[in-house]
C-alpha cells in the first residue's frame, strides 16, 4: 500500500475495482425494470454490472441488488480531509494550558438545538461519564461547562452563552432528515455573527454522526466533529484554538 | 408455573410496591388539571378546527377561558355556561367568538351551574359515543375483515414526514405482512402545546400527528385491510404535550394502539412530571373507553442507560406503568408494556441475557401483550450486521412470546426507514417465525441455570428498588435520575405553566363519565 | 409510474435519488481513507454521500458503507432488453409446431462446457424434472434431448452436435470468475462457425445466471437465458427461431 | 442419553449394514489399484518435479512402466528392479531416464524381486517418516503455539485462484478469528491426472492444489501462528483423479485437514465408481498415517436433491464413509462428517427440521468432529438475507456442538468470496458464538416432539436405505441415482483406465507399511 497514490476497489485481487450497490426503483420488476437498474449501475460507473437480486415491494417499486466493477481511479494524493491540526492533550496538559494561557476557567456551553432531543452524543462529550472511557468536559477542573440538554432554540443559546461568557459553543444535530442538521447549524451560526462582534464571539463547535466535516466554512462554524469523537480531541482542539485567538488578538 | 420459576411471593411483593409507590401520583392527578385535559375535554364535546394561523379552536378557547378565570375550575362550566348564555349551539362557534373577544367568561354558581353541566355532559357524552362507534366499528371490521394471523403482531414504522408518501409505503408494509402500522411523528410535535391540523407534508424524521392525517391513513388502512382479509391496525402517539387530546383523537379516528407511557413525556422530552401524570391518567381513561392498546415506552430507558445495569429500571417502570393503567380502566390485554433488545451484542452470552429479560416480562405480565422493541443503540452503519440482530431479535420475540414485534430495521444507524428496508425487515421476520416459530417448545432454560438465575436477579433488584420509591417518593426518584439516567425534578421541565390544581368545584364532564363507567 | 420515463433511485420520497454502496479500498482506516472512500462514492454519483461505516479489515484493508443521493437520472425509454420477441407456447403447442413446421423430432444437445461443473441449471432447462413446476424439454415428445452432462469440452460437444443433427445446442455456464464463462462461450462459438457451414450451424443457446443477455452478438450465439429462466421460455423461443430460420432458408 | 433419545438397537443396526454394504467395496479396493495409487507411491519413494512441458515425473515414470508390464503388478517392483539394474540412486533421476526411453522395464523375479523389495520399502519408508515428522512437528506445533480456542473450529474459505492473493488473505482471515483455512482448488483441476507443479496464478475459482502452493501457504500460516499464539490449521482436497498423490503431498507438507470423500469424485466429477474406492482407501490409509483430518462431502448431496427428502441419504453416506473410514485406519477424531443447512428456508419449521438433522449427526458420530456447512442452495442475490441464513446457520452449529463451522458467505449466490465477505462472515460467526453459545443449555427438544420425530424418522428412512443397498450393492445404489439424483454406473466415468486388478505377486509398498503399522 505504502507509496502507492492511486488505488482501486478491492473485492478479492488486486485492481478489480468490484463493489456492491443497492436501490430501489419505481419500476415494475420485469426485464425493462431491471434493464433500467443496469442502466443507473452504467451510470455510476459499474461495467460489467451484474444484477444479482431484484424484488418487487408494494405496487412499482423494485429493490435491485448489482455487483460489478467500476473504472473510477481514487487518488490518494487528492483526498481532503479535515486532519488534526493540534496536538492531542492530557485532561493535564488542557487544564494546564487553560491555566496558564487564559488565566480563568474555560467557560463552554452545550445543547441539542431545534427540534433534536438525542442528547447522547453531546452528554458523552460534556458529562464526567465520557465516553469510550475518556471522562467527559466536565470532568476537567480549568473547563467551566453548561448542558442545556435538548430541543435548544437557537435564541435560548444565544442568551445562555451571553450569560455565561461563553468561549465555546458546543451544538449537537443528530436528525439529519431532510437535511434538518445543516438547516440548524445555519440558523445558528447566522444568530451568533448577529449577536456578537467578530472579537467576541464564541468558538462555534458542530459535531453529530452525520455531518460531513469540510463543511465547517459553509456552515459558518469554527469546526465540526463527526462519528466517534472523543471528549479528548474536543478538549484539545478548544485550548488550541482558544488560545491560538487570543495569540492572534 | 412458567419456565422461570419465578417466585410468586416475590412477585405479589412486587405489584404491592408499584401501588405503593404510585398511589400519591394517582393522587396528584385527581386534584389536578391541565390545559390539555381542558382541550380534550372540549374536543369531546365537539370543538373542531383551527384558526387561519393554524392555532386550534379548543386551544383558543381555553386561553379565553384561562385568561378570564384561570384553570382550576376547568373549562366545561364557564363554557357551556357561555354557550348558553349566547344562545350559541355550535361550541366551535363559541371559540370562534371568545377568540374574537366578543365572550366574557365566569364559573357558573346555583342553577345556572346545574344548566352548564347538564349541556356539557350531553355534549362530552356525544363525542364518547362517537368514540364507541369507533370502537364498535373496530370490533366489526376485525371480525368481517379477519384479525392478524398469529401473535406477535408485526408492527411497522413509516416515518416519510408526508402523509402522501406515508399512505402508499404503510399499504405497501401492510401487504407485505404488516399488522400494525405506526407513523412515526415529527420531531417536534411533541413540545408543542396544540394538535396541527389538516393534512401535512412537512415533518421532520416523522409526520405530524393530526386528525385529519389519522382519517386518511386509517382510511388507506381500512381499504388495504379489506384487500387482504386482515385488519390492519394504526398505531400514533399519544406522548408530549397534548397527550389527553391525542387519546381523544386517535378515539375519534379509530386508531387501535397508541404510545403512552407514564412517565416518557418527562424523561425524553422534558415536559414537567406533575403535568405529565395528570395527561396521561386522563389519556388512559380515554384509551380505555375507546378500546385502544397502549404501547409504554421503557425500551428507551435503554438508549441511554445500559441494558444490562439498568435491566430492572424497566421491570420497575413496568410494574408502574401497570399500576397507573389499571387504575385508570386499562385492562390487561390492552397493556403494550415495553421492553427492548439493547444488550451490548458483544457481550458474551448477549442473546441469553435477553431471552431472560424477555421471559422475565412475559412471565410477569402474562396477560398483556407486550411491546417488544428492536436494537438502536448498539445498530451501527454496517447494514449487514445489523439485519443479522435484527433476526436475533425477533427470534427473542419467537422464544418468549411476545405480542406486539416492532420490526427493527437494518438502517437503523443511518436514516429513516427506505421502502427497501421494510420490505427486508420483514423478509427477516417472515424467515424467523416461520422457521423457528415453534422453536420455543423445545426452548427449557435449564434449573438454576444461567437464564433463570438471571431473570431472578433482574426481579430481585428490580424489588429493590421499588422498596426504596415506595419508601421515599416516585417524584423524587425521577428527580434523581433512576430512569434512563435522566434527571428531572418535578418543579422543572416544560408544560408547568398549563398545569392547575382543582379549585374547589372543578368540574370535567368526561373525566367524570369515564370514571362512572 | 405509468407515462413517466425518467425516474430516480428511490429511497423513501419520491425523486430522493437514494442509494447504498459498499466497498473495500486498500487502505488502512483512518482519516484519509475514509476520505478516500468518499472520492471514490462522489465519482460513482453521491452527492452528498454518508459515510457510514469503515472497518479495518487484515493490514491496509477498510470496508466501506456508504449512503447517498445520486444525481443520476434513469431514463426508461432508453433501457435496452432482450425482450421476448416470440409467443411463449403450451407443450402441446410446441409439440404441434414443431410436427407441422420441421415434419421430425426438434433435436437438442445440451452441456456444461469448459470445467464447470454446475449441472442443476441445464438439468433444470432438459431433464424431465424442469424446475418452478415447469417440465423440461426432456417432456416434450416432440424433442429429441441429449444432455452430456458437465465439464464437457468444445471438441466433444461438436462432435456430439454433429452426431445428433442437433438443431439446437445448448450450454450452461455458471462459473463467471476471471470471465470464465464469456472466454468458454466465445471458444464454444468460434468452434461451431469453423465445424458447420453457416446455413447448417444448429442455433447456439447460452444460459446461466449472471449472463448479461444482451451480449448475445458480442459473443457470437443467438440467445442468452439469464436467471429464472423456465423450460417453457426456451421451448418457445426454440420453436419461434428454428421455424423462423426455415422460412428464411 | 443424548437430546435425542435415539433408540441404541437402531443405531446399532444402522452401523451393522453400514459395514456389511462397504465390505465388497472394500474387497474390490484391496485388489485393485490405480495410476494414481502408483504415482503415490512414487511419491512416497522420493520422486519429485515435473518435466519441461509441467508434466510430473512421477506420471512420465508410470506411464513408461505401465507400457512396458502394465499397471497390475503396481511399480513399485519394475522401478526399484530398474533402479538397482541401472545403478542410480535418485528415483527421480531414473524417472527422466525413463521419460527419455533410456529405461527398459520388467517385473523382476526371485532374488530380484527381493532386491526391488527391500529398496523400495526403504525409500517409501523414507517417506512415510517425512510423514511422522511432519506430523510429529504439528503437534508441537499446537502445543507451542495453543490452540483453537474452543469448538467449533471456525473454517473459512480463499480462492482467489492466485496463490499470492490467497496468503495475504488467509493470513488476514486467520487474525480476524479463522481456525481453519481452506484453499479452494482450480475448477479444473479434479479431473487432471496429475498435479501441477510450481507456484500458480491462474485459477478459476479457485487455485490449484500443488506441492508448492501447499508449502507456501503452510509456511506463511505458521509464521501468522505463532503471532496469533494459535495454530492455524490448512485445509485442501483430496478428491479427484489424484486423490492418493493428494494425500501423499498433503502429508507431506504438513496439511492438517482433507476434504476426502468416498464417493464425491463419482457422483459430482463423473470419476469412474471403481477408480475412486481405489483411490480413496490408499488415500485415507495416508491420512490416516498423518494425523490429518478428512472432511466428507454429504453436504453436496443437499445442493441437488431436497435437503428433506433425502436426508437420510446424508445419514447413510455419512454412516459407509465411517465405515470406509475405521477401515483404513482413521481415529473418530480423524472423522469430519459433512452435512449441512440446506432445507429451503421458506419452509415451515424450516429451522427447527435443522435443528433435528444436526443433532442427528451430532449423537450417531459422537466422537467425530463434524463438519457443519453452510446454506448454498438457497442463497440468492439478496445478501442482506443472506447474511441472516447465515447467522441461523451459525446458531445451529453453536446448539448442537459441530465440530467444524464451515463459514457461509452471504454473496454465495454472486460470486466466490471476497476479502469483506470474509470479514463479515466472521463477524456473523463471533456474534452468534459469543452471544448464543451457551444456549445449548437451554435448548431441550421436547419429548416425543417435532424435533425428536423428525431424528427419529430421519434415521428410520436410513435403515431402511441401507437395508435396500446391503441386500443390492452399493455400485448399483450409485448406479440408481441414490445419492444426489446423480446415476453413475460402475462402467462409466472418468479414469476407468487407470484402474486395473491386481496381477498375482503385486506389490505396494506404501499399502504394505500402513496396513502393517
Ligand atoms: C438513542 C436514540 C434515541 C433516544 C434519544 C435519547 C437521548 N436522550 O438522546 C430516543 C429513544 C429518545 C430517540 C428518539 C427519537 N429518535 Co432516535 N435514535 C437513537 C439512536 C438509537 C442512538 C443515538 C445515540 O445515542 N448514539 C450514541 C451517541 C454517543 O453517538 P452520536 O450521537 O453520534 O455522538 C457522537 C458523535 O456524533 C459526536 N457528537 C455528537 N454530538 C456532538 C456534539 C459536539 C459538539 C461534538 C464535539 C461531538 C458530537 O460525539 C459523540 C460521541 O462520539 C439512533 C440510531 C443509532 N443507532 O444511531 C436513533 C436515531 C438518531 N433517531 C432517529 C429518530 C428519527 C428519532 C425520532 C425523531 C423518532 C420519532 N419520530 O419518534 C425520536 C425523536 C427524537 C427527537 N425529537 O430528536 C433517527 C434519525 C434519522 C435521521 N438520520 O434523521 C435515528 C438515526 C434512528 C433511525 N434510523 O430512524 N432516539
Ligand atoms: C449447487 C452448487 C454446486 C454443486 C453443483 C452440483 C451440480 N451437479 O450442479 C457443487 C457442490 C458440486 C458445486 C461445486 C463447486 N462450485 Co458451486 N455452487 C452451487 C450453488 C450453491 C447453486 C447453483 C445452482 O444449482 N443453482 C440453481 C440453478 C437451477 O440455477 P442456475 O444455475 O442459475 O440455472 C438457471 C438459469 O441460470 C438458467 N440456466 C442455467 N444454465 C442454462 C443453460 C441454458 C441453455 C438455458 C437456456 C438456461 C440456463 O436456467 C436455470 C433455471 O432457471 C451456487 C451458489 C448459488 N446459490 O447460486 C454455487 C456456485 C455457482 N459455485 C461456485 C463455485 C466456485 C464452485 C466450485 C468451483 C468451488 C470449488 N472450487 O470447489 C466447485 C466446483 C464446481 C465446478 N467444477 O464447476 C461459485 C461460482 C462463483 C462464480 N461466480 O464464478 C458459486 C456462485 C458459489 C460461490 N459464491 O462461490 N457447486
Ligand atoms: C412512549 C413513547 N412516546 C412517544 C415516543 C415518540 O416521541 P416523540 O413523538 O415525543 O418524539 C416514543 C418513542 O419511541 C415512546 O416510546
Ligand atoms: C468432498 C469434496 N471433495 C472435493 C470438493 C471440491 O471439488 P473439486 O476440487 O473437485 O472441484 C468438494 C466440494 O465442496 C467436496 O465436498
């Protein structure tokens, strides 16, 4: 693997560029349905494309299964990805930095916004209790933190981070149906920039398992944490960029 | 006997603290009422429709009232007493008028008390006989159409946001095997504090609950279910802020299940517990009168709280979600009680530590049907694992008997159930009850052995803990956070301000129906 | 669904463009590669795409899951399909058809060639037992069947052809790893085209469950059968091409 | 007692035709002998490698002796006479000679005959202690290393037809929990008459079974092994034309297990009847000597003829391969009977008839390992199901205590596994096994219920079968179509002329030492 840039799907040799694929169409099963599955298998790149499974559900719908090859290249070279670009902290070396560099606790405030009550995601960061053994913001002495738990409006937040002094904002968006996470994280982040000067306002932090983390900018957010975060990188990234601020200020 | 050989002292011991321990809350709702319950209230006694901002009549009624001489009496009086005294007929009429200003409001004294309430209940008694039309209707359809062809039911999710997409995708779930379709509610209905109205097409994660979505897809139903020869069942939510108005709802369209829990409302949505456990004991009244299943939500204590730590926090809320549907006319086989298949799969022995969960609650209840809810927590994005627990869970539900199978779905990490995955989910539960159906006879969990010990020390704890509420005070245990790891005192939470104590006099012609009969 | 031509994948909204992809890149799981799984699904058509699920898997190998909406639009008019041209026949009919039109017995030969040795498709299509209720061709009095059997090679199958006057031949290939089907179908053709002047080449009959039935030409046969195919489907296309070929000649 | 309650006298009975339907086939196999029996032996004696064009020298010295005295003497006796006539030491050496028709052979006599004797013994004893040491080395392998954490033995397949592509892969099986790989061969290579040489790329579906590749593969699994701290085991197939050379090499470079059925190579190859006891019996006689355990093919039967209908016929296979088995030499522990999970999946009680067929096997072979396979036939496309038939399959395996879990793969149906069907499978595997393992304990069939009728008919079809074959011959019960409605009459098949009776005065070596040992 090492060195090369340019690699292909694997299924069970080297270059085969096999992948699996399923959707539905509103089609009737029969041959011209599943001429049109090979159709939109073609289109996605997959030649060959074998449909191995195709079933009718209710009236004109299909399900398709297709397997096959594709010819798309993926550049290894040409991936972006929002890499960490801060070290990772001990809850020591954070409460020591927030020490030294802000000279008061770290003040952050949390909550669930819109209509969105799974609070989970968002408590396994805040809470002691943590996550995947790592203690959650709470848990560190120089980080001052407010839950505000679920179903935040986005002017609730705004006051709450206002009375609070807020350095950072953390929000939750865990419902992604019709894209109501970035609806929210919009509104939000358009709320804050009215609220605060430029200088004042708080770190605005995104996290939830289905946002796309290059989409920070276009949020309008400082940075966005997907699947799997840990209370650690969050902690480490806010004493970075805090105190990259105020170096800059 | 059973195949836990679960001791019945212990058990009896168990009922008797639930009702101990409910008691002062079956109190708290009798000397309270609710802006919710008002609106029922006035929905049973046929109060429709919403004004052009959407905001229903019975909820600008109830302000007019409210505003006028509080809540404590309950509306029924000072608005017959109204009704009567504009010489109106139509109550909706009436609200029309309060909320154009024109209607002043006062608690009815002497003969014109008697008058208000005569016309209040002959009202509140027509919209319960609508109710028990439904009901009869109900009754009559199950037998011409034909019922579900074998316990479990199946009990599928629809959740496109739109009601139009919804209708084609439960017939197609309801032809597919289906026997209880459940449309899933936006997100955020449940914080709201009046029922929209009309057909929607715009929920998030969910589709509004109102009463004309109920019509249509009770409609759709009813059409599916004579195709197939099998009633197909409806299932909404009674939960969140309108609970007591959406029983009524759901009595009036005829839906047949309802979520409603006793105390979901508090944990989940942070409604204010007083409030809560005043809607939902009069919810209950009207579930029972309309004949409707409730389905208790304990099986979300397990997203948040671990399965196996907190496995006896749901026997607990069983044993008091029991409690508080029996004291409000529930019977038994309308008890949906709740519980899930949320053990961490790699724990060892994961599949044994549920059948003894699952057999724990069937034994216990052995007369309710039982709600038994699939994996979430522990669902991730790999699709193929998660239809493979998915057959493990129905299999639990195959071994142990369970009434009611939520169809777990093997997207669950990712979206809202596609067309595609229903129609997998149940090729899944097909496969299994036809296949291991009959397993259950030959399923002996051996004496002493790791499943009895296990229920046994689910029972145990579970006892124990009911001692200690029982002891202290329910409030003070959901305060402390013994449910689902959340913590919600009791002067806290949403809804508070619609929540009134009953002034001496308080008179609610429905609740009074409903506890006569 | 009836009229409309252009369709979407269908998730669970009408035109929600909906579909699941799943893969594994030779890459070791972590943020590049889970990025790199995201180039690969936005070349096959996913915007936005969801990345899932990832997993290690051995040394340098992540499975992929991912969900998204594709832009592509499916367009029915323009699906291409070996449509049935030819009336499917009762038994008795074909019989009666072949009576009439050949005035003889309709001979068949039928093998599994190259090494594959999957026999239950082609004993389904001839021997007696047929197979979703449907006899096979063996049942048809009015067929001469000769089944060889598997891993038959292409000399003998010839040389069976010729000895039989076979008017039909008919080959399984189940087997499709490294193409091994096509490169057995295009030997099997090529062999037929040397041995027989084209007027007395039997009709060539190709069939097996991941055929793509419209390579018929590209591999120098006259039809392909794909899955699910039914003795019935290939006793009435046998009768339609051989009496069509005969009015022809 | 067993689950099963099975009466002893029937399963006595069972055995007792078993012995008495094997014993002339037996008969026929002691006196004759194959081209391949012959180049085994070779083997054994030393010769090695392949001639320009890749075809072995053991097939280039057969065919020069068989044109000079035939097959029926065998060649053990004209080789070694050769070599002392000629004065070479290297059998390999004269092999090449021969090959360049510089070698004239005979079938020696009186003190010749002697000469030839001693030496060939010598060499092929020579080999058959290559044997035992590599035997000897496994051994100390496991206890080096440890081994399969517990039963059954995880089995999972590679075939990517490169042998190079198939050692990463089995490496990275073996880290994500495999006990057992296997190395599915070429589609071509069972009807070779001889093995290839060398390192290959080119399979189909599969990579060809060669000395080298055996080496290779063994190899990079014992360094995978002692990282794992587990020892893995190799797997690869005896079956085909070189069925006793197969073994020869498998002993040789240290295989651990060998698909080696009596009657695969006839029903599903068209290997000639005759050919293929021949071939068997010397081949098990080596396993045997090698401590390798043979895997038997019942499990192909179910993919031809309905796994209901005939499974007895899976009983009575399994019942004449234990007999074939103890014949030659084999040890229970040596005895990996197949049978599968092949009953179609839509039909009721699909999973419970399961259940019964397994645990049959399971309490008639006691001792044996078992081999537990994986649905095929009903695999489809749909590999969100298939994943779910597989899970069903594991928990079978898991309750009634097989041996060897042959890992199902839910593309089946599409094409041969790949690198993630693998890792998903194992995944299925360590699921069901971790979760449900235990659940043995609980599972109970229910006297006199489904499941104890379904054994009990199963094994009374049996006897009945084996009753018909004693009273008949085996040969003509293969010639009728009763094992996996495939007819294979005795005088039709390939390698029939390979196969030849004894001549007075032969002699093998190898046979003599392992009968005698
Ligand atoms: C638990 C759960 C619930 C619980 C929530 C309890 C609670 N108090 O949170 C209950 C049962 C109440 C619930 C209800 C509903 N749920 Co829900 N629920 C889930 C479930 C099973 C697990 C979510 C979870 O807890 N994950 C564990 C946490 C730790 O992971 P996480 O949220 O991803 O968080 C991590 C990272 O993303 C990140 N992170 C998250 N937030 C933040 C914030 C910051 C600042 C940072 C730095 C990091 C960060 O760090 C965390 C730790 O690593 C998922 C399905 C699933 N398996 O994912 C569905 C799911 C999320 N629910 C869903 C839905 C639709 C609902 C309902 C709307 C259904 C309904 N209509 O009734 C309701 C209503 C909820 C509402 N109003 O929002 C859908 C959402 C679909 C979608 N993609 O839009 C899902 C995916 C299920 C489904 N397939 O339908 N749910
Ligand atoms: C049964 C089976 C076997 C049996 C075969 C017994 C027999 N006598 O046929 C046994 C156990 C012997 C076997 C062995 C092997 N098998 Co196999 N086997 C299967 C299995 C489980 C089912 C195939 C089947 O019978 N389908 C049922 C029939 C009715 O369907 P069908 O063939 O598609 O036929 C229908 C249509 O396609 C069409 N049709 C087919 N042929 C023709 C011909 C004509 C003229 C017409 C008109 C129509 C037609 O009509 C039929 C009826 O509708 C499949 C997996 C699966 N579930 O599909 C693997 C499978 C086909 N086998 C496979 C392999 C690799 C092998 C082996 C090579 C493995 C090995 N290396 O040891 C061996 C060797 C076989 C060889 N040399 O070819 C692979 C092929 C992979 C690939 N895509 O290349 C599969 C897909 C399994 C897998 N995933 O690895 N196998
Ligand atoms: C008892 C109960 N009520 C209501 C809901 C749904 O919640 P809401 O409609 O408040 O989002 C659930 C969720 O599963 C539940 O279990
Ligand atoms: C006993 C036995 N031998 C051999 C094989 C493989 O066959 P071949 O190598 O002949 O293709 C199988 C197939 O599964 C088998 O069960």
């Amino acid at each position: 693997m090492s060195g090369k840039t340019v690699v292909r799907p694997y299924g069970d040799t080297t270059g085969d560029g096999m992948v699996q694929v399923s959707f539905t169409l509103p089609v009737p099963h029969d041959k011209r349905g599943e001429g049109a599955a090979l159709q939109l298998a073609g289109k996605m790149g997959l030649d060959p494309a074998m449909l191995v499974h195709a079933r009718a559900m209710g009236d004109g719908f299909t399900f398709f299964v297709v397997y096959g090859r594709v010819g798309h290249l993926v550049d290894l070279a040409a991936v972006r990805v929002a890499e960490r670009d801060y070290p990772l902290l001990t809850a020591k070396d954070v409460n020591g930095a927030v020490r030294r560099r802000l000279r008061r606790k770290l003040s952050v405030v949390g909550a669930c916004i819109g209509t969105d009550a799974h609070t989970v995601g968002i408590d396994a960061i805040l809470n002691v209790k943590g996550v995947a053994g790592q203690k959650g913001l709470e848990y560190y002495r120089e980080l001052r933190v407010l839950n505000l738990g679920a179903q935040v409006t986005v002017p609730e937040l705004v006051e709450a981070a206002r009375a609070e002094r807020a350095d950072a904002v953390l929000v939750s968006q865990v419902v992604t149906q019709r894209d109501a996470h970035l609806h929210n994280v919009r509104e939000m982040s358009a709320a804050f920039r009215e609220a605060f000067p430029a200088s004042r306002r708080p770190l605005l932090v995104v996290g939830g398992p289905r946002f796309d983390e290059m989409m920070a900018a276009e949020l309008g957010v400082d940075r966005i944490f997907g699947r799997g975060t840990t209370p650690g990188e969050v902690a480490s990234y806010l004493v970075h960029a805090l105190t990259a601020r105020r170096a800059a200020a | 006997m059973g195949k836990l050989g679960l001791d019945p002292v212990t058990v009896a011991r168990a009922r008797a603290l639930a009702a101990e321990a409910g008691r002062p809350v079956v109190e708290l709702a009798r000397s309270h009422t609710t802006v919710s319950v008002e609106r029922a209230v006035l929905r049973l006694a046929g109060v429709a429709g919403a004004d052009p901002d959407g905001i229903p009549w019975v909820n600008r009624l109830v302000d007019a009232v409210v505003a006028d001489v509080g809540l404590g009496h309950g509306v029924a009086l000072p608005v017959f007493d109204a009704l009567l005294r504009e010489g109106v007929d139509d109550v909706t009429l009436l609200a029309q008028k309060a909320a154009a200003g024109s209607v002043r409001f006062a608690v009815p004294d002497g003969r014109f008390r008697t008058a208000a309430r005569r016309s209040a209940d002959r009202h509140v008694r027509a919209g319960l006989r609508r109710i028990d039309r439904r009901r009869a209707e109900r009754d009559r359809l199950v037998a011409r159409c034909g019922d579900a062809p074998r316990r479990p039911w199946i009990y599928l999710i629809v959740a496109t946001g739109d009601i139009f997409e919804d209708i084609p995708q439960a017939q197609a779930a309801a032809r597919a095997g289906a026997d209880v379709i459940a449309v899933i509610r936006s997100t955020g209905q449940s914080l709201l504090d009046y029922v929209p109205e009309g057909a929607t097409r715009e929920g998030f994660a969910g589709t509004y609950a109102t009463q004309e979505n109920f019509r249509l897809m009770r409609a759709a139903l009813d059409e599916t279910s004579a195709q197939l020869g099998r009633y197909v069942r409806l299932t909404n939510y009674a939960s969140g802020l309108c609970m007591p108005e959406m029983a009524v709802l759901a009595g009036l369209e005829r839906l047949d299940m309802m979520l409603n829990d006793s105390m979901y409302g508090i944990l989940f949505r942070d409604i204010n517990p007083v409030r809560t456990f005043v809607d939902q004991r009069f919810s209950r009244q009207v579930h029972a009168r309309a004949g409707i299943v409730i389905n208790t939500g304990e099986d979300n204590y397990l997203t948040t709280a671990d399965a196996v730590e907190a496995a006896h926090t749901v026997t607990v809320s069983q044993l008091l979600n029991e409690y508080f549907a029996h004291e409000a006319g529930l019977a038994d086989w309308q008890l949906g009680l709740g519980h899930a298949f949320e053990v961490d799969p790699d724990l060892p022995e994961s599949f044994r530590l549920e059948l003894a969960h699952a057999l724990l609650a069937r034994e216990l209840f052995p007369d309710a049907p039982l709600k038994w809810m699939p994996p979430t927590r522990h669902m991730t994005g790999d699709v193929f694992r998660g239809n493979l627990l998915d057959g493990f869970f129905n299999l639990v539900g195959a071994m142990t008997g369970q009434g009611i199978l939520l169809v777990g779905m093997m997207t669950e990490a990712v979206v809202t159930p596609w067309l595609s995955d229903r129609d997998i989910a149940l090729q899944n539960v097909r496969y299994v009850l036809g296949a291991a159906g009959g397993l259950h006879e030959d399923f002996v969990p051996a004496p002493g052995g790791f499943i009895q010990r296990r229920a046994d020390q689910v029972l145990r704890e579970a006892v124990g803990l009911l001692e200690r509420i029982a002891s202290g005070s329910l409030l003070d245990a959901i305060g402390d956070g013994t449910f689902g790891i959340m913590r919600r005192p009791a002067d806290r939470g949403k809804g508070l301000d619609g929540v009134a104590a009953h002034e001496p006099g308080y008179y609610n012609p429905a609740a009074h129906l409903l506890e006569v009969s």
